[in-house]
C-alpha cells in the first residue's frame, strides 16, 4: 500500500555523519540516498521473499549557546518482488530541539515517525518491512514556547504547548477470530497551557513557594473523545541539610473525558468503517468515560547530593486513589549518565506521547536499523548527564529515555498510565553503549454500555533493550541491537504475547560513498499459536552529500 510522504521532521537540525556514532559538533548536516537489496524468509514455512528499497534522509544537529537540537528522518520506498508483498513508503525519524529566542524566551519541539504494534493483543513482528500484521505507522509532533522572567525575587515561568498525533489504520492485526473489536485511533490534537510563580527558600521565607496553574484540551477523531484538565496547586520545599529538602503540595484538579457513542447495526454491533474505526453514531450526545473533580495533595523528599546525582520521591492522592512518583539521575561523567523515572497520570495515547517525545534528549545516539524497530523503543543519550525526563513526564534527559510505554498499544480510549522507565547511556570515544527497560501499565475508562466495554481493563508490558556501536578503523564500524517485550492484555481469553529480536549492521565507507549489510533475526509467540521466527539480510549502498 502507498504511503503519504511525512513532511513534519523539519526542526534546527542534527546528525551524526556517518553510522559511527561520533560525538555531535557544534553544527552537522549530511543528507544521503541510499539503495539496498533485502530478503525475508519465514523460518517455520521456509517461505523467502526478496524486494529492493530506494531511501532518503537527513541527519543533522547544531549544539550551542542558542540552540539544542537533532534530527535523524528517513523515507524510504520498498519495492516488491513478490506480489505477496506490496510497494510501501515507510518514514522513520526523530526530531528534538530547543531554541532561546530571546533573554527568557525559548522555542521547545519534537517530532516523530515510526512504526508500532495497534492492539496490545494482536502478532508482536520485529520484521516491520512486508505484509506484517498489528502495524501501524505513527506521527507525532509538538511545539511551543516558553517564557521564564524573575519580577524582584518571584521567578515567573508560562508555556504554551501544541501537540498533533496520527496513527494509520494497521489492518490485519492478527487476533483471533471472533474477539472482541476494540478502536483504531485517529488523530487528535492538544493544547496545554502552564504558569507559575516561584520564590527559593531563604529569599522572603525558609521555605521555598511555588503556585501553579494548568490547562490542558485534547481532542481525537475517534468517537469525538475530549480530554479536559483544569489545575491549580501550591507546593512546598523545605531545605533540612545542604543536599536534602522536604517537599509537599496541595491544589485542586478537574479532569473531564468524554465520547460519543459508535453506531450500532440491527444486531447490536458496532459499525465499523473500511479502516477498521468505529462509527460515530451521529444522534449521541457525549457521555462521561472519566471524571475527577476535587483535592489532590503529595508529599516527598529531595536529595542532591552533587549536581551531578539528583532523587526525587513523591507519595500522595490524585485520581481519586494513591499515586507514587520519583525519579533518580546521575551523571557519572560527561560520557555515562543514568536516568530512573516512576510515573502516574491520567493520559490519552496522543498526550502520553506529546510527554515521551518531550521527554527524550535534545542529543541522541542513531542507532540505524534497516528493520524499522528505531525510535520505537529506548533513545539512549549521546552525550553523559542526566536529568529528568520518561514517558511519564516532560523534563528532557539527557541519559535518554524509553517510548515502549506509550506504544504497547494505541487506543483511542483515555488510561490511567503507571510505570517505570530506566535507561544507562554510556560513551567511550567512538564507542556507545545503551541499555533501557521498564514496566508500564495501563487501566482504561470508557462509558458503560450495552455488550463489551474497555472499562477497568488493565494492560501490562514489560520491555528492555541493550545496544551498541563501536568502529573498527577510522572507515568501517559494527553496531548492534537486542530486545524483548511482554505484553498481557486484561481483556478475558485474551493471550499473552512475548517477542524478542536482535540485529546487527556492518559498514565501511569509500570517502562519501558507505557499503552497508545488516542482518535480523525475530520471534513472537502467542498462547494457543505456532511460535513465530523469520530471519532478514539486507545489502546496500549509501551516498553522503
């Protein structure tokens, strides 16, 4: 199937300039084109398929006082040889960046492409290129700015952020005959916007105060489903030593989500569209799927020892239960940094990834992969430090940090998202090493209605993923990827679904021009269903300008 070219990726730009995964310099840019030659065999049926790619792309970063930001983008067309396999446009990229406009005013964006499992259910390939089942391609992107001025001794900070998501129809997704149907998001759109006034501890008071406010719509196409949050709170810190501080905070918050109705046939069955999405009954009214309205407090501690080892723990009320938040950084040097995250919110799938994508690094190691697993997992760092940052909250980290979280699934209906996400980033000259892993969760909401309803469903997954590049001479170079997930889905019969995959890539480069081959090996399995492994090779011929 043809596939729209993304035109989104075009942030101030960034790249490594060749597959080494040298440190960033001050400014890079290398476009390329590339040709490759590829086959797939299916290991249990011994089936084997061949097909040409032609591809695209543009690594790029500027780094200095001004401006933090990289873009790795890559469009790539596939070429069947086989009828059994369709032509197809694949687009894989990662754009972040910041940019200080003026005294306290700064210019924050992100963008994304890439190619992710739908229904949490459904086949877990690694392979990514053919007629692969449950894949859909996903973009994402989001921009705005911030303004941080002191009046006297209060530090003003305001930001205003816009968010776009859109997640192509996946088609088959290899669950069982006669399940349950559940939706295929969209698009959606947001608007967020934050203020605050903060005064340090010691300046008027021992105690440091920090009042803020939030709003925040999010919109999706898929039954007409709105996100809404209002919240106001005043948070606390109290300095006990030099390097440890009690925090807490109290405030008020709302969250509305609303959804109409799919239409229904004269059986009772909600109509779907030739994509697979329901159909939005058009006489419904919107109904509640969630709705939190009253105090919410926590309560926590501070510890930084040195400015490169910071922790954060946080246990309160919020959504009408506990919730338990943290995290640790530690930058052991320039070149090795570790990142920890604990999370709880109440999101959407367009929200959760507008605060992952917010969450990565404004420099990160490309880790090429002619199989489309990039930027669908963990995005390791490429320089040392870090601080703050997960699929759970927006404070960029420099360790890196992990979408797998986000894209254990996309559903159009809202969730309560908890989880842990850690990631290691380490660099040795010309050698990078990551590794990431984590647990997320997700407890849906949606109106009840009559036959099934997502409602209080929970869904689990656990991911990791290691990676490495190191050159070999000052010309050629190896680099190296391997993962597993787990995903239960807590819809009654449904199975779990364990995937592992690991590849490798190889290059040697003739002064602009780079020979490359790459190899893949994958498997998924599913209770009641054959294990599957295939394995892919691709040869091919990459030109720098």
């Amino acid at each position: 199937m043809r596939r729209r070219v993304w035109p989104g990726l075009v942030v101030t730009l960034g790249l490594f300039a060749v597959p080494s995964e040298a440190a960033p310099r001050d400014k890079a840019l290398a476009p390329y084109i590339e040709i490759n030659q590829a086959v797939t065999a299916d290991l249990n049926t011994d089936d084997v398929l061949t097909y040409s790619t032609v591809a695209a792309g543009v690594e790029a970063s500027v780094h200095n006082r001004r401006a933090q930001a990289q873009v790795s983008y890559r469009y790539e067309h596939r070429i069947s040889w086989d009828k059994r396999v369709g032509d197809a446009d694949v687009h894989s990229g990662l754009a972040r960046g910041t940019i200080t406009l003026a005294r306290g005013v700064s210019l924050e964006g992100g963008a994304i492409a890439t190619r992710v499992r739908s229904d949490i259910r459904g086949a877990a390939p690694g392979n990514l290129v053919g007629n692969v089942d449950n894949i859909s391609q996903v973009y994402s992107a989001y921009i705005g700015p911030t303004l941080a001025r002191h009046v006297g001794s209060v530090g003003v900070t305001a930001s205003y952020r816009y968010g776009y998501t859109k997640a192509e129809a996946p088609g088959t997704t290899g669950v069982a005959a006669g399940s349950v149907p559940l939706d295929v998001f969209g698009t959606s759109q947001s608007h967020v916007v934050n203020a605050s006034a903060a005064v340090k501890p010691g300046a008027v008071l021992p105690v440091g105060i920090t009042l803020s406010g939030a709003y925040e719509r999010d919109s999706a196409s898929q039954l007409v489903q709105k996100y809404e949050q209002s919240l106001g709170r005043a948070d606390a810190t109290l300095p006990v030593s030099g390097s440890v501080a009690l925090t807490a905070g109290a405030g008020y918050e709302k969250i509305t989500v609303t959804q109409k109705d799919p239409l229904r046939d004269g059986n009772g069955v909600p109509v779907v569209d030739s994509r697979g999405r329901f159909v939005t009954d058009p006489t419904a009214a919107p109904r509640i799927a969630y709705r939190t309205d009253g105090l919410i407090y926590d309560g926590g501690v501070l510890w930084r020892p040195s400015p490169r080892t910071q922790l954060q723990a946080r246990v309160g009320w919020r959504y009408g239960g506990m919730t338990y938040s943290g995290s640790f950084s530690y930058a052991a040097s320039r070149a090795v940094g570790v990142q920890v995250a604990v999370y709880d919110s109440f999101d959407t799938f367009g929200r959760q990834l507008r605060e992952g994508l917010a969450g990565l690094p404004t420099s990160f190691v490309d880790q090429p992969d002619a199989f489309g697993q990039q930027f669908s997992g963990c995005t390791f760092g490429a320089a040392g430090g870090a601080a703050g940052g997960s699929a759970g909250g927006a404070t960029s980290a420099a360790a890196g940090g992990c979408l797998n979280g986000v894209f254990q699934s996309i559903s159009t209906a809202a969730y309560r998202a908890r989880g842990v996400d850690a990631v290691l980033s380490a660099r040795r000259g010309a050698l990078n090493v990551g590794i990431g892993g984590g647990y997320a969760t997700r407890r849906f909401a949606a109106p009840e209605a009559g036959g099934f309803s997502i409602d209080g469903v929970t869904d689990e997954s656990f991911y990791a993923q290691v990676f490495a590049g190191a050159p070999i001479d000052r010309n050629s170079g190896v680099n190296g990827n391997v993962f597993a997930n787990y995903y239960e889905s807590g819809i009654a019969a449904a199975p779990g679904v364990f995937s592992t995959g690991a590849t490798g890539l190889y290059y040697h480069n003739f002064g602009r021009i780079a020979a490359q081959a790459s190899a893949g090996l994958y498997s998924f399995n599913q209770k009641g269903i054959d294990d599957q492994l295939s394995a892919q090779a691709q040869l091919g011929m990459r030109y720098h300008f």
